[in-house]
C-alpha cells in the first residue's frame, strides 16, 4: 500500500492558517500495485502548540476545541454540541463521499460509521494534559488529516464529557445508527511513550469485530515499516471508560493509550502536567493514528474476507 502524507503546514497561533501543501510522500516499499494511503499532516510546532496550552475548565476545553475544529476546517454544519444532564459533548462529522470512481468502494447509501472518541473533561489535581486533553485535542487532528480525500464510511469525532457524555451519545443513536457502527476507537492519555491497545477493559461483552479493529492496527503499523502495537491492560489509572456503553452492547471498541507501568501514577496526578508529555512519541502517535483511521475507512482484507457484521442488540 502506498502511503501518500500530504504535509500542511500551520501557524503556531491560537488561530491556524493553512499554507501551500508540500508534494506527497510515498511509501518507497510499496508495491505499485497496492492502494493508497491520504491525508493531510500537520506540522510538529502546529500539534505541539495546541496540546501544551491547556485550559483548567471543562468550559474552555470545550470552547478551545470548538476553535480547533473550525480551525482544521470542520464546517459549522458538521459541528455542534450536544447537551446533556451535566455537560456538553461535542461531535464534528466527516460523511462519507456520495460517490467513488471505483463502483466496489461503498457510496454514503452504503456506508457504516467509524467513531473516534475522546474525554475532554478536567481530571485530578494537575493540568489533566495527560488524562485526557492529549486524546480530546487529537480528534480535531484527525479530522483534518482525513479530509484530504473522499472517504468510504462516515466518521464521527466525539469529544465528551466524561462517561456520562459517552452515555448520552449513545443514547442519542437510533438502534439503525448502533447497528450501522462499524467500530468505536477510544483515545486516552497519549503521548508518553509509543501507543498501545487494549480490547477488553474490564467487563467487556466479547463481540466479532473486535479482533477485526486489531487486524486494522497491525496493517496501520506495517504500511509505516513499524512495530505492531502491544496489547497492554490499564491500571488504576483507568478510570472513565468512554467505551462501555458501546460495549455493552457489542459494538467493536478498542482503547488506545499509552501508559506503561512506569508511567501508570502520572495521569491525574499533580505530575500530570505538559512536562510529563513526550512531544515526539505524541506527534509520531498522529501519524499513526490518522494512517490506523484511514486502513478503517479502506480495509486491508481480514482472515474472513469479511467487515465485522453489525452487532446484536442484546445487552448484557
């Protein structure tokens, strides 16, 4: 597969502006013959400066990342807030093209939802950076790099407040939209070191799609010549999971994090400050999670031949 990242460059000020693009970059080892890998790049300064100016109340979090997303182009009409008893979410679309030049590639009639999901809300006793304003700041990140071209399915950017935030989304879906989630990728406490997954966070209803997510990642990290992420399983730091209502009622999810054992007493605490952030490992993180974002969108085949069917109703 050939891997096309289209860097664009932008003004480290509170407002980003977009310059001219720089010619696309190709995977050398890519056979000629393999498809191809799109999006846009952000600039290292660009990521870094909108992760290191933390705001303390979920209020401004809020508005900051409204800004993000209008700034990285996310248009009014698909962005808005969602409120809820105790807080607001906010979620940003990126539907799916109405039409491809290749006829097996699904049109938006057609198309399933890939929803990236994120806590934004102001935990423990430092500048909560960690936990988690490094996954909620991603998300408009991403968006931006899956713009620079027609995509298969609908993403759903979903920045919430807390779990009782993830709540309220999913209660906003009808049981069509539940059905039509193709998989939930969660983002917590990124940039401390290289990402790691875990399926199953504690009481997790196992669901078919699930090693499906996993085949994607490992497809991700071998189109960028890396390593395939380890399975990890959060400690006690682990505390909001925006997943399990998802779970519960067996929709494929999967958790990216990167806390490791020596790291698990950071998040939350009062060492939970940008000064603890890796900004190499975060700003390498983009770049793998917009290629993990895009293989999602355009699967390389799994064992079946198969997408992960829809899941079943029932809860557990």
């Amino acid at each position: 597969m050939r891997i096309f990242v289209i860097t664009l460059a932008l003004l480290a000020a509170a407002s980003a502006q977009t310059h001219s693009p720089q010619p696309a970059h190709r995977s050398p080892a890519a056979p000629p013959n393999q498809k191809s890998i799109v999006f846009w790049d952000m600039s290292r300064s660009s990521v870094v400066f909108l992760l290191k100016h933390v705001p303390q109340t979920n209020p401004l979090r809020l508005a900051q990342l409204r800004q993000a997303y209008i700034d990285l182009q996310c248009s009014k009409s698909d962005l808005r807030e969602q409120a809820f008893p105790g807080g607001t979410n906010l979620l940003c679309t990126l539907p799916a093209a109405s039409t491809f030049p290749n006829e097996a590639t699904p049109t938006a009639a057609g198309s399933k939802t890939i929803l990236f999901i994120a806590n934004y809300r102001h935990e423990g006793a430092g500048q909560s950076v960690i936990d988690n304003w490094s996954g909620a700041i991603m998300l408009p990140f991403l968006y931006h790099a899956l713009v620079a071209a027609p995509r298969a399915h609908t993403f759903l950017f979903a920045d919430v407040e807390g779990e009782a935030g993830a709540k309220a989304l999913f209660d906003s879906f009808s049981r069509l939209q539940r059905n039509n989630i193709l998989g939930v990728v969660a983002l917590d406490c990124l940039g401390l070191g290289p990402v790691q997954y875990y399926l199953s966070p504690f009481d997790s209803f196992n669901t078919p799609g699930r090693d499906w997510l996993i085949h994607q990642l490992q497809q991700a990290a071998i189109f960028q010549h890396l390593d395939t992420p380890p399975s990890a399983i959060p400690g006690g730091w682990f505390k909001i999971d925006v997943t399990r209502e998802f779970r519960y009622h067996s929709i494929p999810s999967v958790l990216l994090d990167s806390v490791t054992w020596k790291d698990r007493n950071l998040p939350g605490s009062v060492r939970d400050v940008y000064a603890s952030i890796n900004p190499d490992a975060y700003y390498r993180t983009f770049s793998r999670l917009a290629t993990y974002a895009v293989v999602l969108d355009n699967p390389w085949p799994s064992p079946t031949g198969e997408l992960p069917p829809s899941p079943s109703p029932r809860r557990r």
